[in-house]
C-alpha cells in the first residue's frame, strides 16, 4: 500500500479524536458524523473529497488511489 501512496503522492494525515477537538468535531459534522472513523480520500485540485467505508481493507484503499 505504501508504493501505491508513494506513486500517486498520497500523504497521510490522521486526527486524534481523544481530545474531542473543537477542530475536529467540526470537520467530523461537515461530513454528518459525530464520531470516528471517519476516512476520507482528498483528491486535490478542488475536488470534492470521497468517504471511505468504515472498515478498511487494503485492497479498497489500493482502488481508491487508484482512481484518483
């Protein structure tokens, strides 16, 4: 999975929720959730992001780089 992040220049970014951040609290609504997990796809360019399922597997990560 980390050759596909390096190839399509991913970089991964995760939020500490055991704060209850204001910062992320407002981040987690403007996605209609009140909690984590939360996983999001930002493609760049002023592209709206893409949510990810809740659970994970490496192939669906590996997809959705792909289609970026």
């Amino acid at each position: 999975m980390t050759d596909a992040f390096a190839r399509r220049g991913v970089v991964y970014l995760k939020a500490d929720w055991t704060s209850k951040s204001p910062e992320i609290a407002a981040l987690l609504e403007s996605f209609g959730r009140s909690g984590v997990p939360l996983y999001v796809l930002y493609r760049g360019g002023g592209s709206p992001p893409r949510v990810l399922p809740q659970i994970l597997s490496e192939g669906t990560i590996i997809e959705a780089v792909r289609k970026l």
